[in-house]
C-alpha cells in the first residue's frame, strides 16, 4: 500500500505522564509476577507490561522501568518467570507491588532453579537473548524454555488502576482467532 502526499512532519511535543498514564490505563490488561532468583532468594515484581514475542522461536516479552530493583537483577541473572495471576490473587498482586501484603498467599515452586508461584494460571520461564532500551524502561526479550498452563481459571485483570476480574454473559462465545495473528 502506497500513499501520495507530503511527508509527515514531526511536532515537538510534550505529553504528560500522569495523563499518559491515565489513557494507558483505558486498556486493560493482564496481571504477571515477573520472578527470579536472587542470593538463594526468589524476588518478584509485579507487571502488566509482558507480552508473546514469537512463536518460532518461542519469545516473550517484559517490559522493567531502569529504577526498578527487578531491572537489576534480570540484567545479572539473565532469566526469569512469567507467572500469570488468576483473578483470587490480587493480594499476592500487591504484595509484588512494593506493599508486602500480610494477607497473600505465596505458594512458591520451582522450575529449573527458578522460583514461580504455583497458584498462578501459567508459567513461562525464560533465558534473556536480548535488552532494547525503550526510553525509562528496557524491553528484555527471554526465549522460553518451559511452559505450562498451571490451573484453569480466570485472570486478574487491571484496568483504570483497579484489578479487575472477567464477567461472562450467556451471549459470551468462543471465537477462531486467525493462525497470522
């Protein structure tokens, strides 16, 4: 697809990021715990910003703020596990947070030395292949080497700053997503 005209021109511009923040937030997400292994201790952080990279070969990727303690540690440990949170688990959300929540239920495992938390609905570990800077953060890309789909259930979701969790109506349906998506 081609298209005539001029070239686009680029406008300096400053966008707020509180108010960046606040229209990100219109976009709901799922809840991760991002963990490694640190000193012979698990460390966790909690995050929104994951997503598939590739599935061949099979990629992910997080998204970790450079003041972030996490940062650090992914860029000395070079792995870490994506552990995706059910809908029950918005304490263990906030204890991940920064708040360590007395009321969280930490049930820790372990996949290939690496912690994980075992009430979550997925875990994906991973081996960092790659670091892009992405303004305050850096996108680290981990290639997986274990996968699993822990429990069935729904998601903790996040939307306009509050976990949130699914609803399903008699109208809700399963849909065939297309293979190139």
């Amino acid at each position: 697809m081609s298209v005539e005209g001029d070239e686009p021109q680029q406008v300096p511009v400053h966008i707020d990021p509180l108010e960046f923040r606040r229209v990100m937030g219109q976009f709901a997400t799922g809840v991760a715990v991002i963990s490694t292994i640190h000193a012979g201790e698990m460390r966790g952080m909690t995050a929104n910003a994951f997503m598939s990279g590739s599935l061949e070969p099979p990629l992910c990727v997080v998204s970790i703020a450079k003041r972030a303690r996490m940062h650090g540690l992914i860029s000395e440990t070079r792995r870490f596990v994506v552990n995706v949170l059910a809908h029950h688990q918005s304490e263990v959300a906030i204890h991940f947070s920064g708040r360590p929540s007395p009321r969280a239920i930490i049930d820790l495992g372990w996949i290939h030395g690496l912690p994980m938390l075992r009430d979550a609905l997925a875990h994906m570990a991973a081996d960092v292949v790659a670091e892009h800077e992405c303004g305050d953060h850096t996108l680290f890309v981990g290639q997986l080497f274990h996968i699993d789909a822990g429990k069935f259930g729904q998601p903790l979701l996040y939307h306009q700053s509050r976990f949130a969790s699914l609803l399903h109506s008699k109208q809700d349906q399963a849909i065939t997503v297309p293979e190139f998506w």
